[in-house]
C-alpha cells in the first residue's frame, strides 16, 4: 500500500526544518513527512544572523532555538577597527536538531536515502515509494548553468583555550590576516570566557577548499592573538554561494515543477551567504498558505524567490565589483571601505533592506578598484559575460 501524506520534506536542513517545525506549531493537522539522509536534521552547522535582520514576531518564534546572543560585535582591517552596537545571534546544530526532532517525533526520519523524487512523490533508495500532495526538495544548492557565482569558502574550529581568551563580542571580520587568492577574514565566536569558534573564510572565485591550509590558518591565528588551544572540540566547513549574474527565472524553469527552499531556491543574501531570515520567513509565509498542493506550492516559492532576486540587484553589483573589478588579494579594500560607512546603513545591508540613498552612499566617492575595470564589471548582467571574461 502506497504511503501518503500532505507534504513532503526531503532534506532537514535550516530551509525545511524551520519549515517542518513552524507548520507543526501552526496546523499542526497536516501530515509531514521530513527525509533526512544523514544522521541528525541540520548536520553540523552554526547559523548567525543580526537581531535587526528579523521582525519581533519572526525573532519571538525562533526563540527556543537561538544558543547565543551577544550584544555587539566589531570588525577589523589593517586602516579601520570599529564596534558596532546592534545585536548578533547564533544558532547551533545540536539544538536545532534537538528541537527540531522532538516537534516531529517520527515524522522525521534520518539516514534516509532517495533514488529519485518529483513534485509530489519520492522514491526510496530500498524501492518505497511515498506520495504527497506537494514534495519540497531542500537538499542545498545545485550548480546551474543560468547563475554566475562566486564562493565564500570556510572551515571553522571550536577550541577550549588553556587561559580566558577576553573577548566580550564576535569579530565578524578580521581582515588584518594575509591575504592571497581572494578576500580573507577571520571570524571569531567568543562562546565562554575560554571557548570559541575559529573560522577561516575566503571569498574565492572558485569552490575549492584546501582544508589542512585552513586549519593552519587557523592554528596561526589563535598563536597571534596569544591564545593556548588546549583541544578542538569541533569542525565544521562549507562553501556558500556568493551570486554574481544570473537568469533566474531560467533557474527556476529547470525545476520542472519541482518547489524547492533554502540555498537551492536561491534564497540567502547574495553578498553574505546567510540565508537564516530568508528560511524563516519562507517557513512563515508556507505555514499560512492554506493550498499545498505541488503546483500551488511551486509558484508560491518561486515568486517569494523572484521578488528576492529582484530585490538583490544592487548586492549582485556589488559582488561584481568586488570578484571582477580589482585583484583578488586587494579586495579587502573595498570591505574596509564599506565598514567605514554609517552604522545604520551596514545594519540595513544585513538585512537586505537598503534605500535608494544607502545605495547612492555606498557608489559615492573614489572606488577602491580600478574605475574602468569597476564599470566592465557593473555592465556584466549575465553568467555568458562572467565566463568570457574569465
């Protein structure tokens, strides 16, 4: 006999499990089903986000979730230090995993492998086939030949020191490391008074990841900040998508039909990587959509997708300027120009929410890059473009 429910999630990552969770708390009615192929639903992750980046109602409902919260943060370069005062969130795998799994119970199922999926049937890799009025595929992203990307490569390590480290907020950026092939940053989580996150990032034009060369980085780091690591706790690393160009709605007619969330629908901020306020404000708007049928649930994501993409032209300009229009190992300047703009335009850039004076403010003056190579790259609107000029 042929299983069914009313939705199906195939991947629990942060996109459908924020989705599963909301619409249990929501209609708690439907009949969900959330296929994980590994082990625990969110694998080994920490999403971070800026308070302001969510409304008071979407921060209230992710509460249980959040595992630290600091009240500033500060940014590093070899001209500029500086705080800022606006509030920094992360999210932990384990909990998220924990929470998750108990709103649930056995409607997630982990270590559970596809063969193939469509919009309103999968098929398990031991032959079982499970029909839904809706499947959404959240499984990351997928290559496409109709987005141009850059990449935002990294490996973390969380570290129990041998004395206090003193850190009172996160460095979101320390860009006073050495450079190379690409824009390079260290950034620091300050969990306990002798705990942190150490993570070694580089916005690189491919999604290559030398990991022992990482972890070196990181090893330099802490000896130069004069930190003793006395065990690595954890590891975790990933590459995210930084989007140059593309033609989106071609993105979208190569799903056929199939609803897609998080990085493979294309939702995260186009210059940051962070897709969490993206992921729950998709889970938002599904939960409250009484159709959930496939072809309904298709459309709905796409056009949420759309008014993102379009929403996003001005982060894709300057992501172009930042890969395309100056050496890779000077980027760090265009960064250490930005940061040294008003505190209440960066909050709004976080929050993919910049105004049309915001955006005349970040253009003004003299760009850190090369002025002609700064106009090819702003002209340079679609993947073709990108690659001829690679």
């Amino acid at each position: 006999m042929t299983q069914r429910y009313d939705l199906i999630l195939v991947g629990a990552g942060l996109a459908n499990g924020l989705i599963a969770w909301r619409l249990a708390q929501l209609r708690p009615e439907l009949s969900l089903l959330v296929l994980e192929a590994g082990g625990d639903p969110g694998g080994n992750h920490t999403w971070s986000f800026q308070a302001s980046d969510l409304s008071s109602t979407e921060l209230a409902w992710i509460e249980p979730l959040i595992g630290a919260r600091w009240a500033g943060y500060e940014v590093r370069f070899p001209g500029r230090s500086r705080h800022f005062d606006s509030a920094y969130c992360s999210i932990f795998s384990p909990r998220f995993a924990e929470v998750i799994g108990e709103s649930l119970g056995p409607s997630l199922r982990t270590n559970c492998r596809l063969s193939s999926l469509g919009p309103d049937w999968v098929l398990l890799e031991d032959g079982t086939r499970i029909e839904a009025r809706a499947v959404i595929d959240g499984r990351g992203a997928a290559p496409s030949p109709d987005i141009a990307l850059g990449y935002q490569a990294f490996l973390g390590q969380e570290v129990r020191l041998g004395e206090p480290h003193g850190l009172k907020r996160p460095i979101l950026m320390d860009a006073t490391v050495s450079q190379g092939e690409g824009y390079r940053f260290v950034y620091v989580l300050p969990f306990a008074e002798d705990r942190l996150l150490i993570e070694d990032t580089h916005y690189i034009d491919d999604d290559r990841v030398d990991s022992h060369q990482l972890r070196a980085h990181i090893s330099a780091y802490a000896d130069s900040q004069g930190w003793a690591v006395a065990e690595v706790l954890r590891e975790e690393q990933g590459v995210l998508p930084i989007t140059l160009a593309g033609d989106f709605a071609a993105f979208w007619r190569a799903a056929k039909g199939q609803p897609r969330s998080g990085l493979r629908a294309g939702l995260f901020h186009a210059t940051t990587g962070y897709s969490l306020p993206h992921a729950v404000r998709l889970a938002d708007q599904i939960a409250t959509t009484q159709s959930l049928n496939a072809a309904e649930l298709y459309r709905l994501i796409m056009q949420h997708a759309e008014q993102d993409w379009r929403r996003q032209g001005f982060f894709r300009l300057l992501n172009r300027m930042l890969f395309l229009a100056g050496r890779p190992q000077d980027r760090w300047q265009v960064m250490q120009r930005f940061y040294g703009l008003s505190a209440g335009l960066i909050q709004r850039f976080y929050a993919g929410r910049l105004t049309m004076p915001d955006k005349l403010r970040i253009l003004t003056g003299k760009p850190p890059v090369p002025l002609l190579a700064a106009a090819r790259a702003a002209i340079s609107v679609t993947p073709q473009q990108i690659r001829i000029r690679e």
